[in-house]
C-alpha cells in the first residue's frame, strides 16, 4: 500500500471519527431537547391543572356565581343542565334584572369573549359591548379579586360545557355605574387569618346580602351587616340575618362551631334551616382553613342591635 493510500485511509477513518462524534453531539442535544420540552409541558399542564383547581373552587364554592347564574327549580334547587347558563330573574328595587349567560356558548355567553374583556366584566362591571353590569351582580366587592384569582375563575369558566341560553336584558330604575379599574393586589397571605377572611368574604360578598337598604343603597354606615336586606326567590320573600357580633339579635353568642354549621350546613343556633339564598349548597366546599378565616373575620364586625325574625320554611315563604 503506498503512502498515499494510507494517508487517504487515516483521512476517511478521521472523518469518520468527527462525523460519529458531530452525530453523537447532535443525539445528545436532541435528546436535552426533547427533556426540557417534557418538562416544560409537564409544568405547563401542571401549572394549568392547578389554575383550574382555583378557578373551580373560587367560582363553585367561594363566589358561589351559580346561586345567581343558575336557573332555579319550583323548590329552588338549580335546574339540570343549566349550569351557569343564566336566565334567573331578579325583580329588586332598582329594576328587573336577569342573570347572565356566563357559559363558553360564543352567541349567548361568554364564548366570543377576550378573557381581559371577562375580567373587567366581574372587577368593573362593564361587558363586551361597553354596556354597564347593575345589581345584583357584586361588582364594588368583586373589584377587591386578585389578577391571579381573576385569572384562574376565567380560566374554569372557559372550561365549562357551552350552554345557548338567550337572556333577556335587565332593566334598571337607577343610574348605573362602574367601578374604577381594578388594582389586582394580591391576596393577603393565609398566616394573616383575619385579612385573608376579609378577602374570602369579600368574593362571596357576605356583606352585600347582610346589609339592608337606605333608600336605592345599603345602609353600611349604620347597619352593616345587621341584616334585613330583602329577597325575592321565586317570588318568596325572605330576609337576611344580623351577622354582627351583637349577642343578642346578631351572632355573637354563637360559637364558631354554629357559625361554620350555619355557612357549611345552613342551619342555624337553634337548629333551624335557613333558607335561599343563603348559598350553603356552596359554602359546603369550603376548605376547614377558609372556613376558619372567615370566621375570624367575621367575628370583628362591630354589635348592631337589629332583630331580624327567622324565616319561615322555604315553601311557607310569603308570596
């Protein structure tokens, strides 16, 4: 063999050499590749799972949005089927309302919807089209909500089956308003049990409905949440009670024990069922550390002495 050939040989074999090595390199970050995006996706579906979870909870348990965006059944129980699809009517002293559709369906809900376009919608009370959202929708205690939590209750909403639900639209006797746009501060952290019971009861708005009214605005100057704000479910006519610290006509002898059997079970000190729309059918998913929370919060409300009678049984109510 000369020495020409064998240079070639030693040539051929080097490159080789360089091609096996470049291939083994290539492997190696495609393999890196391939790993990170698994891991990435992982997380992603992970983080998405999680977001989900929130949503979940904050809109069925916490906000409890499907007191009000659920159609009612004769007895007051949410119609099958329409879950979030709106339609209940609200006949209140500043007009006729009517429930949103709040499913995915793109012609009658939600589903044409940007999800910023949502999120002012609960915090601002302003729809897709610039239209103001009245009462009952909470929008001054929703305008308190989290960007995260917003996000993540937007996130669940999205998820839901898309219902075609035609609402009528509501018609109000009082100039409406907006709220200003939402800060989105972050909620209190849960170690800070009373600030974060106050963020918990500020979504399920527990204020709103404790509170009666001082002509066309409730009375939270002297009668906050002493009770007496008036309900019309089904046309059955029942009234909030004093939640105050009052020992007498509020809850200020109750242990807390009877106050979470009151959110969790709706029954009250003396063992009397409560009635709509007291959303316990809710509040029943609180986790025990919420539950707590909001307990401590609400055992800070000043005592206003304002006796409210129990209501009667549901189907007793006056019509």
């Amino acid at each position: 063999m000369t020495n020409g050939s064998q240079r070639g040989f030693s040539d051929n074999r080097e490159m080789v050499g360089v091609a096996t090595h470049a291939l083994s390199r290539l492997a190696s970050v495609a393999a890196v590749s391939v790993l990170t995006a698994l891991t990435f996706n992982a997380a992603f579906a992970q983080d998405q799972a999680a977001l989900l979870a929130r949503g979940s909870y904050l809109v069925n348990t916490v906000a409890a949005c499907g007191n009000c965006h659920t159609p009612r059944m004769p007895d007051a129980t949410p119609t099958p089927g329409m879950f979030l699809a709106g339609g209940y009517r609200f006949d209140i002293p500043p007009g006729l309302a009517y429930a949103k559709n709040i499913t995915p369906d793109k012609d009658t809900g939600l589903g044409s919807w940007t999800d910023e376009q949502i999120i002012r919608a609960i915090r601002e009370g302003k729809t897709k089209e610039g239209n103001i959202i009245g009462p009952p929708m909470p929008v001054e205690y929703y305008n308190k909500i989290s960007d995260d939590d917003a996000k993540a209750m937007v996130a669940y909403l999205r998820s839901v089956p898309p219902i075609r639900n035609a609402v009528p639209e509501s018609k109000y006797r009082i100039p409406l308003h907006t709220e200003s746009p939402a800060k989105g501060i972050a909620a209190p952290p849960k170690t800070n049990k009373v600030a974060y019971g106050e963020y918990l009861a500020t979504i399920a708005h527990c204020v709103e409905c404790h509170t009666p009214a001082a002509g066309p605005k409730r009375d939270y100057e002297t009668k906050f949440a002493a009770g007496g704000w008036r309900f019309s479910i089904l046309n059955r006519v029942s009234f909030s009670r004093n939640i105050t610290s009052d020992p007498e006509t509020g809850i200020g002898a109750w242990t807390d024990d009877e106050v979470k059997r009151a959110l969790i079970q709706g029954i009250d000190k003396n063992g009397k069922k409560l009635v709509p729309p007291m959303p316990y059918t809710y509040f029943k998913d609180l986790t025990p550390e919420d539950l707590d929370a909001i307990v401590a919060y609400v055992r800070t409300f000043p005592p206003i002495k304002n006796l409210i009678a129990p209501n009667p049984p549901f189907y007793l109510l006056q019509k």
